[in-house]
C-alpha cells in the first residue's frame, strides 16, 4: 500500500477550459519515496464538503523532472471538478508515492515505441514519450493521439516543445473526431489509422495504449491481429469510481466481518454501498487509494460468501477464483460475508 504524504502544490497550469496540469513541491527528505517509472500515478487526497476524496492521476511528467499530473474535468466529477476549479498554488495536498504496473522501464538497446492516446489518456503516454527519446539517441516514438478538437487537447504546448527538440525521433499523428485539421486524421482512432502507422513508421518493439475502453479494445485487437505480441502491448483504462458496470438486483443487507491487522471488525453493508464505502463509514482504516478498480491497494479475499464487483482492471480470473477481490468495487450479494486484508 502507498503512503500519503502532504506536498504543496507548486503550480497549477491551464492546459484546456477544461483541464489543468498539477506540480507538487517534494521535500529532499521526500524525493527517494516519491521517484517513479513513467506510466505510473499518484493518488490525490483532499477535503471536498467535508469528505475525504482520493482520485489517482497519471503522472505526466518524466523522472527527472517535478512530479506534475493532468486532470480534466469529468462530467459530474466532484474531485476533478474542484481540482480544475480550486487547486490554488501554495495548497497542501495529500499525495500518495507512485505506484502501478503501467510503466516503461528503459531499455538499453534502441527502441521504437507506439503510445496511442485519447483525450486524457495522454497524461502517462506524455511521461513515457519524455523518457523513450531521451534514454536513447536512437529511440523513436510515435504517438497517435486521438481529440474531439484542438481545443480540447491536453499538453499542446508540452508536445510542440518536445517535437521541436527531438523532431525526428517524436512523431504525433494527430487525431480528431469532430473537427476537419489540416495534416490531421478526422474521425476516431481506428484499423486504418494503424495501418497507416505501420506502413509509415514501422511496428514497434511495444505499444502503450492508454484512454477509454473501447479504443483499448479495438486497438490491441487490431495491433494482435497484426502479429504484435501480446508481451510487448501494456494499456491503461481510465476508469471513475461513479462507473458501474453491475448492480445488485436485490435490496440486502449484509452482516460482514473484516480481518484487518489481526483484528475482526463486524459491520453492516447495505446494498447501495461498496464494501468499502461502508467499511470507512464505520472508522475502519483498511488500506485503499484509488477507489477505481484500477490500484490494487484494497485486495482482499473472501472467507465466506459472495460478492460482486463493479469495474475490476487488476486480478486476472485464477486470482478471483481464488477468492481476491478490489473491496473499493465489491458489494455482497450475501446475507453473510467474511473477507480478510491480512491473507492475500
Ligand atoms: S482502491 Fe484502488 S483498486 Fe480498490
């Protein structure tokens, strides 16, 4: 699990009306806890109405630089809402030490890599485009990079400033879904733009795909059915914790026991609150971060009874049917359920 620590926010840069890029100051006595892999996020914790709210966020910066994400105001989106609107210079926050297993670690021989993007999808394929030009004078990286519009693209000026610098080696296709650019691909990320970056650039030794679900889809479909192993492709799906994709049909309540450090904790679970949600009502400090399904900070494994779970990007099927579940996504559909935290 990752530890919070209050950092100051250092500088809050518009990117869009919509968005904004976040820099922390980090403490000397702080940098070694907080050095990342680019790829990898940060979670972000503040007081929103009185209530303690964490969101994760891409890191978008590279190692070597402040530790800066993006956020775009989500429709309906009480933190990224109040972060685009409120995040002042100067303000404590508190910020979890990197994690996820969505990086590029840097490979000391030359390296062609694809990152394909969508909206904010952009903010840990930007760190890993930094850190592929850089780690090589031989690397190359190709970004396709998908918007409704200009105006709605994060990091232009970012962008423009690291293709000037490295003009042959970083190449962004540009992709817009609702407005005709000239040099640009209108429409959506899709078969055709793939194939016309095979044929232009080459297949890449990896491709990071980061944005919503079904362009993560339709992109490894494509990229696996082009012959690109499934080793050499990582994606990131963006999800929010307002996302559901189950309900429970029933209205119950459930007694849960929870073992956590050795104790047993009994609560009750009504059926409109995660495990989770009612977990922290009830003063029980189990680990957690992202609330997404996306960290693995809330794994936990079930002793007795059932659940279901709402959006799950980390354990694979032998490790549910081994009894692990994200509390953050997990409701019981039993009038009994013992998990534990300790044995997992
Ligand atoms: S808190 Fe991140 S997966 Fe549950």
């Amino acid at each position: 699990m990752s530890d919070f620590y209050s950092l100051k926010i250092k500088s809050v840069e518009e990117l869009t009306l919509e968005s904004v890029a976040v820099s922390f100051v980090i403490p000397a006595e702080l940098k070694s806890k907080f050095n990342f892999y680019s790829g990898q996020y940060v979670t972000l914790e503040t007081k929103i109405n009185g209530n303690n709210t964490r969101r994760s966020y891409s890191i978008c910066s590279a190692p070597n630089e402040d530790i800066t994400v993006g956020i775009k105001k989500l429709q309906g989106g009480i933190f990224s809402t109040h972060a685009v609107e409120n995040f002042k210079k100067g303000e404590a926050i508190n910020v979890s030490t990197p994690e996820g297993r969505f990086y590029y670690k840097e490979n000391y021989g030359k390296e062609i890599i694809t990152g394909i993007a969508a909206g904010s999808g952009i903010t840990p394929i930007l760190s890993i485009a930094k850190s592929v030009v850089r780690a090589n004078k031989e690397n190359k990286f190709v970004l396709i990079y998908g918007n409704k519009s200009k105006s709605d693209k994060m990091f232009s000026t970012e962008l423009l400033k690291l293709k000037s610098e490295f003009p042959d080696r970083f190449i962004i296709i540009d992709v817009y879904s609702r407005a005709s650019e000239e040099g640009c691909f209108f429409g959506r990320i899709d078969n055709s733009i793939i194939n016309y970056c095979f044929k232009k650039y080459g297949k890449a030794d990896k491709y990071f795909i980061c944005g919503p679900e079904e362009m993560i889809k339709k992109s490894s479909d494509k990229l696996l059915s082009s012959g690109i192993s499934k080793k050499n492709i990582f994606f990131e799906l963006f999800v929010s914790k307002n996302t559901k994709s189950s309900e429970l049909t029933e209205d119950i309540e459930s007694t849960i026991d929870i073992v956590y450090e050795g104790v047993n904790h009994t609560i009750k679970n009504p059926k409109s609150k995660t495990i989770l949600d009612s977990a922290l009502d009830s003063n029980i400090d189990v680990p957690y971060s992202c609330q997404g399904g996306v960290c693995a900070a809330c794994i936990a494994k079930i002793i007795k009874g059932k659940v279901t779970m709402d959006n799950n990007q980390i354990l694979t099927d032998q490790e549910i049917d081994d009894g692990l579940i994200l509390v953050c996504q997990s409701k019981s559909t039993d009038s009994y359920l013992k998990i534990n935290f300790d044995d997992v």
